[in-house]
C-alpha cells in the first residue's frame, strides 16, 4: 500500500521536520528510526514485540530474500507483509548494498547492464540489474521500493564518482520505467561521496526524473568520519523537494539521527540496535566522547550486560525508559541470560535498544513540535 | 505459595484422573505438563508467550540456577518469580539428576553425606547435599521444592538399587527437617528401577514420611525401553495417596503422556518440546510406529521444518492448532526461518510444540471428563 507524505513543520532554527506519513487508515509520524528485518524478520522478536516498542515502518532486504527463500515464494505467499504478519509499512532496499558491500561480492563485475557476482549461498552466478530489483521489489510487495544504485567505495577518487553518479542516473530512470506497481512508492538515491557539487548535481538530476521520496546514499558511517557524513547530508538535503520524505539509509546511531534530524531527514534504519543486542550491549541515554578517537566526535553511549558488575543490579537498564524490557527485568536476570547465551537476552537488549531509538525520535518530534529541538540536540551533546 | 490440590474425578476403566492445583486465587487443571525454564527463562520464549500455551506450572533447574546466577542473587531479586517474571506456580527439581546424570558429573563420588563432584563452569569443587539442595530451593523460592534423591544408574543391580533407596529414603527424611518455607510444598521421589518390589518398598516409606506430593523418578526413558517405564509407573501409583499430586519426572513424549495418564499420573516436564524446536522439529497429531525399532512401541509424530517440501506449503504446521505459530504462519515461513538459522523459528516451534502437548493434557481432561478416556487413549494410538 503506497505511503503519502505530509509535513507538519519546520524548524525554525534548525533544518529539523515534523511530518506524518499517511498509511491507509495509520498514520505514523516522523522522524523515524525503521527497525530492519534482514531476512523477513527482526532478529530475535515477534512482530508483536516489535510493534510494541511502537515501530512503524521495518525493513527487509531485498538480496537476501532474493536468495532465500526467493521473491517467488514471498509473492506465492501473497507478499512481505502476510509471509512475516507485519502489517505496517515495509520498506525494501534495492540489493544494491550488499552486492557491492559484503565481501564474498568482491569478485562482482560492474556493467552498464547490471552487476554480475557470485550467490553467498551456493556459488551460483547472479545478476542484478536495475530491472530486476525493481521486479523483486514488486514481487515481495513492499510499500517502499528503493532504485538500485551503485555503492561506489569509500576510496573512489571524483572522476570515479561522477562516472558513477552517471550511471546510477540511467540505473533510476530504467527502474522507474518498469515499476508498475500503483500500490508502492519507490523512492531515488542520491550519490556524490564527499563532494558538494557531485551531491548537488546528484540530487538535482535524481529529483528531475521524479520519485516519490529521496534517500542519502553513500555517507561515511564510521565514527571517525562523523562530519563527513553530517556534510554529506548537508551537501544532499537542499535539493530535495520538501513534500517529500528524505531517508538516510543504514544510519543508526543516536547522536547521528540528533545531528542528521537537524539536518532536516525524516527516516532511518539501521542493524545496530539488533546487533548490539546479540553482543550483550544496551544503548543507554547520552553520548560518549570517546578519548582515543583520532577525529572526535560524540558516539553512542552503551553498557554491556556481560560485565560482572551487573551481577547484583536489581534496576533496570533504564530507569526512566517505558519498554517491555525496563519496566519488567532488572540488569541481573539480563546479566544472568547473556552469561548463559539464552536467547530470551538478546530478545529483551533488542526491545530495548530497537525502543531506545524510538524514543529518541519521539524526544526530537516533542522539541520540533515545542520550537525546542536546538536546545534538545545541545543537550542531548552534552548529556 | 503453596500449591493445594483436588481430586476431581477418576476414570473407570483406567488410573486415569481429573484433578484441580489451587494456586492463590488461580486453579489449573491435571493432568498437566510443565514446560522447563532451565535457567530461569524458558529457551527462545518470553514469559508471555510461554503463557499463551496455556502453562500453569513451569520447572526451573535448581543445579543450574544453583551454579548460575547462585540462589543468593535470585534471593536478593526476591525469588525466581520476579527475577524471570513469572506469576505461576513453578517448580524446582532437587539438583540431584544433573549431579548424577550429566557427563562432566562422572567423577562424582556418593557419600551418605551427599555427592561431591566438580562444577562445570569453573570446575571448583561442589558438595551438593539433602539439606543443602532445600534451602537452595528455599532460597529459589519456588513453589514446589524437591527431595533430594540418588538417580542410580540404568545399569544398577537389585543390591545396588536397595541401598540406594536406602539412603534416599534417609535423604528424604534429612531433607524434610530443614524443609522450614511454609510457603513450599515439598514432593517426595519414588525410586527401585524396573522391580516391582522395590518401587512398593520405595513408595511406601516415602509416604510413610509424609510429603505434600510424590514424584516418579527413575524411569527408563528410553525408545526401547518403554514398556519398562509404564511398567516403574505401574509399581509406584498405587502406594501413593490420592488425594496428592503425582509427578512423573523428565517425560514429555506425547504417547508417554496419554500412557502415563492411564497409570494414574497428574503432572510431567520434559525439555523435548523446546529442544525439538530447536533443531527444526515440529509435533504433529498422532504415532509413529517405527519400523526398524527393536521393542516395537509408538513414538511422537514430527515433522523437520528445514525440510525442502515445506518451502511452498503455506499451510500452518497443523490446521487444526490454536497456537500463536499455526494461527499465524505458514510452513514456508518457518522452514525460510530455519534454514537462515533465524531465531523467531525457534521461537515459533517452541510455541507449537508446547501447546501441542499442553492441548494434549487439554483433550485427556475432557475425555476424562466425560468418561471417553480409554476411547481417546485407543484413538490417540491408532491415529
């Protein structure tokens, strides 16, 4: 079911947005952390537990549904949302990422045609081609279908990059082509690494073929090149239309959705909260100046339960937090699952990590909405 | 708190019977089984899901809780109900099996104080007695604590087995005496391996002792061996007072249940049904008669979820079940689940197989209740 956009409000000193995003009879406001289901699923929790931690829009990745258990078999299914019993918005990537990013890909061919590369699963030889992640994205009926763009790698020099944005331009203009799909958005990517004129001009000319939202693609996501990313943002977002929704794809953490929120994005997604759980880590309030970071920069604040001080903690992760997991366990019986390896651990870190992010997008529309997100964000820096 | 309970009604034609567990202001119903939560969690499933299986009694494993998080921290969390956030009644073995059973327990030596043998964590020293396992469990804070009892060895002769009930009985009665939670109920255990004598013998000078209900332990359980063990069941019930709860330990295979039932049993645990999830494993109605078995007897039907038939059957994994698994999903969904080794198949299998054998417990009451048991139990073998 298509997704509609509305803003609600601007910031005044900032470039921070309020907005809705009208769903049939649901609405959702943003900005929004999407919580990803790789594989048709939110590690570790039920779709119930998920939407208790008040998600809206999840993600599913369209390569490695591609692989397994193939788009056939979802479309078989009657689509994403029955196959997993997620009955909010879906959002699905292009493939893209992990054809260019995941390491048994290095051996990919990059064509005008596509990108040829070998299946992680079996060897097989595979082709993906802006078609065909349109015609998979169809099949697993998703509301947000992403163009596929090429990932370019962080060393890619400007002549690299602009060959590359190039081509990423006939790639969204063929995917647009045969999207037939009335009932999904799809939504274009803006390329242009580091550099404010590739941005400029990526944008401008992603926005001339006419999508029905824009995403930022290729920031830097590693902590020591935070004001790359936040330039990128910065060097993207001005171009973009402002009824539409602007998703800064693969970005997660908490002072990054601060400072990209105030840069004026409405959505992301991001692995970590569910990663970070499978390791034993809870995100706790406030940021962390980390004092050997060559670049410094604010980064997440975390504990890890398997530490022995948390034995004997009878409170919760976080006291003032509303989760499942704060409002019934204490840091010991966490302590004792994640020492144990249990299952039920990663499962009550993931509610909490995945309703952390929640919460710090619900903080940042309650500042937009009381003309306080500056202060918010200058507090949230120095907390 | 302690558990009451009440002979409803006894079958005619077998030692089948309906009986109620008072607990506080809730009521359960026998015959019941009692799914395991080893280390306080009961694997893959939260205690919401767990109670949508329709559990009332859940078991914890005093051995491990003992080694991990240690009953001093589950005391200071103010007992394992809170700490694992279940408000059923719950109940915990006496450690003894686990001493005597698991591999790493073979240098064990048995004394008439009680067993030394070495931790598996740490391999520190461990000197686990009668006494000392009541106040763990004391500590533990369960509903239903356990003797501490001698589980001889499969292989153990008629001279060997004598002793031991010997000082098991001895156990018992040391057990008992620091048995001080008025809260508690305390279950006596009946040994004596496959002689009838023996188990009379047993069972009587247990109940001479005076418990508040009485546990079958020792039996063989074992695919060849399943006469053997209706066989130890049959010699033990009828020494036991009726109108106290019996318990046969460590059984969970559905035809043992229906046969164990027959015999006079109320109430049965067993890991199988969270661990055959774990490998994939889903049970279905009826037996098994295996072909190549050398004592014949019936055995649990099952399917494997990672089989390749199931990737296009979007069928539930029983049409007929009320769980939150087959209510919701499809077999293609859960074999994609278990093929990518994703958590929620655990979790999902784990509900199935739960409430399939709780539903079992479901459908014996109610032949019991209208005086249709033998019925069901011929059916139940024959389908």
């Amino acid at each position: 079911m298509k997704i509609e956009y509305e803003l609600i409000k601007k910031d005044k000193t900032t470039g921070a947005r309020l907005g809705l995003i009208h769903y049939g009879d649901k609405t959702y406001e943003t900005p929004m952390f999407m919580p990803v289901g790789t594989q048709a699923t939110v590690k570790t929790l039920s779709p119930e537990q998920v939407a208790e931690t008040h998600a809206g829009i999840i993600l599913a990745n369209t390569y490695h549904l591609w692989l397994r258990p193939t788009p056939e078999i979802i479309e078989k299914a009657g689509g994403l949302h029955g196959f997993m019993n997620w009955h909010g918005p879906i959002l699905t990537d292009s493939g893209g990422y992990q054809v260019f990013s995941l390491a048994h890909n290095k051996k990919k061919d990059i064509t005008e045609e596509g990108v040829h590369f070998k299946s992680e699963l079996d060897g097989r030889k595979l082709f993906l081609t802006p078609e065909e992640s349109i015609k998979i994205q169809n099949m697993l009926d998703s509301d947000i279908a992403m163009s596929f763009d090429e990932c370019p790698p962080a060393t890619a020099d400007r002549t690299y990059l602009k060959n590359s944005i190039e081509r990423t331009l006939r790639w969204a203009e063929r995917g647009k082509k045969v999207h037939q799909n009335p009932n999904q958005c799809l939504f274009g990517i803006v390329q242009g690494g580091p550099h404010r004129d590739l941005r400029k001009w990526s944008a401008e000319e992603t926005v001339k073929l006419g999508f029905d939202g824009y995403a930022v693609g290729g920031v830097a996501n590693d902590d020591e090149e935070k004001e790359a990313m936040y330039q990128a943002v910065e060097y993207s977002v001005p171009y973009l239309p402002e009824d539409k929704l602007r998703y800064l794809m693969g970005v997660g953490e908490p002072v990054d959705l601060v400072e990209c929120v105030a840069r004026g994005i409405d959505i992301f997604d991001c692995v970590s909260p569910t990663r970070l759980a499978r390791h034993g880590n809870a995100l706790v309030w406030g940021v962390n100046y980390p004092k050997n970071a060559k670049k410094s920069g604010a980064k997440e604040k975390r504990i890890n339960l398997k530490n022995a001080r948390f034995t004997e903690d009878f409170t919760p992760i976080e006291e003032d937090c509303d989760c499942y997991t704060c409002k019934t366990y204490t840091k010991a019986y966490i302590h004792h699952l994640v020492k144990c390896d249990e299952a039920f651990g990663k499962t009550l870190l993931s509610i909490h990590n995945i309703r952390f992010l929640i919460r710090l997008t619900e903080k940042m529309r309650e500042a937009i909405r009381n003309d306080a997100f500056d202060e918010f964000r200058r507090e949230f820096l120095s907390s």
